[in-house]
C-alpha cells in the first residue's frame, strides 16, 4: 500500500475524520461569533476586545485557526491530487503537484504562525 507523503495524516479514513471534527469546530465557532453580534448590537470596541482578551477565548479562537487549516489543507490536498493529473500536467505532474503543496504548506504555516500572533500577542 502506498501511504501519500503530503497527506495530513496519512490515511483517507483519518483525514474524512479530522475534516467532519474541523467543520464542527468551525460550525460551532461561526455560531458563537454570530450569536454574540446578534446579542449585542451595540457592541463597542472595548467588549471585543475583552472578549478576546478571555482566556477561554482565545483558546477556542486557536482551536478554530488550526481546524480552519486542517480542513483546507486535506480540502486542497484531495483537489489538487484528484485534478492535477499527469495526463493535464504531463511528464512533470508529480513535480507540479509537490511545489503547488509546498506554496499552500508555507501559506498555511504563515496563516498559523500569523494567527498565533494576533490571539496571543506574541
């Protein structure tokens, strides 16, 4: 059996499961968010910032940052190896495909690293 080197966690059952987690957690997250502007519609300045400044927060906000990136990168992972085909490509297919992944990985990493940053002030 081969094991694809670029794959989050190496195996299709694995992946489908971190990707239904992700979208939950994103699922939950985008509520909250949404559910807070509806229930203050005069929000300040001040109260996000203290909302986000909450411990509790700041985690759940990290949970979403990694699930967001998780789920993209096996999202991307199985377009580009499902359309970037050697047929479309040619005999550097398998090249084209690892330097595509390589830019989302540094995207992905710079995102992450980014994220970190603004949540924790870093």
């Amino acid at each position: 059996m081969v094991t694809p080197v670029t794959s989050l966690t190496r195996s299709g059952v694995s992946d489908w499961l971190v990707q239904r987690v992700s979208a939950i957690v994103l699922t939950v997250y985008t509520l909250f968010l949404v559910g807070y502007l509806v229930i203050n519609p005069e929000l300040t300045h001040e109260q996000w910032a203290g909302l986000f400044g909450q411990l509790w927060m700041r985690i759940f906000s990290l949970l979403a940052l990694v699930s967001f990136i998780s789920h993209a990168w096996i999202g991307l992972w199985a377009v580009i190896t499902d359309y970037m085909t050697d047929r479309l490509l040619g005999s550097k297919g398998t090249i084209s495909r690892l330097i595509v992944q390589a830019i989302l990985a540094v995207v992905a990493v710079t995102y992450l690293v980014w994220g970190i940053e603004i949540l924790w002030g870093l």
